[in-house]
C-alpha cells in the first residue's frame, strides 16, 4: 500500500467518531478520509473515495454494522476492523462479523469510553495498520451459517449419535495435530474445521483472542462441526474427534498423563505480545512429541508460532503452512517458513487433505 491508509470511520457514537478521528489521524501513516452515523450516510459518502480500512461499529440505526459488511463483502471487498463492546452480546456479534470477512476487531466499554479510547490509542492505530496489510476475502460465500449444519448426513449422525457421548470422544488420541494462526484465523478455521471428519486425531488450537469471544467462538464451531470444539479448560483430554481452543487470555500446554495427553490452561506473561500465544503450545508439543504430531500454521500477523514450529520440526513432527495465496495475512506462515521449520507450504482449502493422510498414517 502506498501513501497513507485512508481510514472509513462508522460509528453512531458522535464523541467514537471524534475521538477516533484524534486517535487516528494523530499517525502521520494514517488519514480520515471521512465519518458516518451509519452505514446508508457512509455509502453515500465513499462513493467519492474508497477507503484503505473501514472502521465499523456493530450496533447502529438504519441498517446494522453485519448488514452492512455482509454487503461490501459482497460488492467491494474492504478491509474492515470492527469496533465492538467486551460483553457477550458484542462477542457474537464480532463472531458473525469476523465470519462474514472482517479482518480484525478492536474492543470497547460501555462505559468511560472516551477516556479508554484515549488511552488505547497505540493499539487502535496498531490494529488499522494490522487490517491495512491484510488481503480482504469473502468467506461468507463458502462458510455456513451459524446456524447451518455441516450436511443432511452429518445432521442424521448427530442426531443418533450425540458428540459428547460418541465413541471417538472415550479414545484418547495417539496422535496430536497442534494449529497456530492470528489475522485471518476464524474464518480459515471454521472453512477447515468443518471439512474434517468426526474421528480425527486430537487437535490443540491457538487462535490470537481476547477472553469471553474464544468461548463464543468455540461454541460457534461446535455448532457447525461433526467435531467436539470447546474452549479448553485445565486439565482436559486430548481425545479423538476433538478440538480444544486456547481460552483468551490464558496460555495452552500439551502435557502427557501416563498413555494420555491433557492439556494445561495457565496464566503468564505474554509471549510475542500474546496470551494465548502458538510458540508456547507449539514448543510443548515439540517437547513430548515425534512424528506423531502434525504442526500448522495458518493466517496471521507477526511471527508467533515460527520458533515453535521449528522446534516441533527438529523434534520429527509433520509441519506444514498455509500458503501466501489463500491467507488473509502471510505473517506467521513466512516467518515460519524462513526459520526452516516447514515441510510443506499448502493452500487452505488442501489443509484437510494433509489432515486426513496424516490421521491415516501409520
């Protein structure tokens, strides 16, 4: 991108619109092109001038902030950064958002939000710079819906077969497949995990999330997966046919129990700037593991993951990285493939594939 990032701001929050404007516009890098109370009057208004990212409250008269992105998405793909409260309600939300294409989000308080703004205005340009290096891609054409099932045959085995009562649930898993990934990650997650069968090896995720949307999250993927997908708690089981997601805030280690792998939900300092962050899960899992682990990591900023992902190499697990085409952003992957630490770099949608021939292999 050349010349400054032309930011979009769309907020009904008169005092957002004005603080985020000081905010932003305080970064020689970055320029307001405009404002809007809602997403009718900003259509309007960018016809003139398209903007580089589209900062986009969710809550908003007129036509809703999903609406709205669901329809750019659609007809102009944007990089688009949600602005959305740390509560449960704005945690779904965020979900469909980062579903349906956002790039990223940004969380506010329902209340003392000018002040907090103000003071996380290192972050707020942070995470503009972030979505401006990103590629915006239009997964709602390919995703299913939340409330969607992962087809009429996986729907009849649900029915007959509950997750949590399954066969493939008791089985401890022998082997471990361990997925790191950031920008981008919830959509390729839920394109990947949705691909998978219900008895698949175990799998151990970190996906970069603030605390309250890992469980939200988590809970959107069961909903849609013939996997078990639930926010790990300390302690739980590394089973078949599982996915256990790194809560926010809290680091992920694999441990071994005698013939059994747990894992270990605990607190720290932040590693790489994250909490929960790939290196620390990746690392573990290179420690008790050989060729018995499967490494991947996927779209994301930064380079948390990379060192880990060698470690797992070195120690004679399959690692493999999504490729720069079908990334939102190639961060973590080429960092990762510049320390060595890759076998093979694969396309997202071929992701599964390497699962399942890993999960067959003896």
């Amino acid at each position: 991108m050349t010349n400054r990032i032309k930011v979009f701001i769309v907020d009904d929050s008169a005092v957002v619109r004005q603080v985020l404007t000081g905010v932003l516009a305080s970064d020689p890098q970055i320029e307001i092109i405009g404002t809007a109370a809602d997403p009718i009057l900003a259509q309007e208004k960018m016809v003139s001038e398209w903007p580089d990212v589209i900062v986009l409250d969710v809550e908003m008269p007129r036509m809703d902030g999903i609406t709205f992105l669901k329809k750019i998405m659609a007809e102009h793909p944007t990089r688009v950064l949600i602005c959305s409260t740390l509560t449960e309600t704005g945690a779904a939300t965020t979900m469909q958002a980062l579903a349906a294409g956002a790039v990223g989000f940004v969380t506010k308080p329902k209340l003392g939000l000018k002040s907090f703004l103000s003071d996380s205005s290192s972050e707020m340009i942070r995470a503009v710079k972030q979505a401006a290096q990103a590629t915006p891609r239009n997964f709602g054409r390919i995703l299913p819906s939340a409330s969607a099932t992962v087809g009429a045959s996986a729907q009849a085995t649900a029915q007959a077969v509950p997750k949590a009562a399954s066969t493939s649930m008791a089985e401890s898993s022998n082997k471990i497949i361990a997925i790191g990934t950031s920008t981008g990650g919830t959509q390729a997650l839920e394109l990947l995990l949705t691909s998978l069968p219900r008895v698949c090896p175990g799998i151990v995720i970190v996906q970069h999330m603030p605390e309250k949307f890992t469980a939200m999250f988590a809970e959107r993927l069961n909903s849609i997966c013939e996997l078990e997908v639930r926010e790990a708690k300390n302690g739980d089981r590394v089973n078949m046919g599982r996915a256990l997601i790194a809560p926010g805030g809290m680091h992920m280690r694999l441990l071994r129990s005698g013939a059994f792998f747990n894992v270990e939900v605990c607190d720290g300092p932040p590693v790489n700037r994250h909490k929960p962050s790939v290196d620390v899960l990746f690392k573990s899992v290179a420690a008790l593991t050989r060729d018995n682990a499967l490494g991947i990591i996927m779209t994301g900023m930064g380079d948390d993951g990379a060192r880990g992902l060698r470690e797992m190499h070195d120690a004679g697990a399959h690692t493999i990285a999504q490729d720069e085409a079908s990334c939102v952003v190639f961060g973590m992957p080429k960092e990762a493939i510049k320390l060595g630490g890759v076998d093979r770099i694969v396309s997202l949608s071929n992701i599964a594939a390497e699962i399942n021939h890993f999960s067959k292999d003896s």
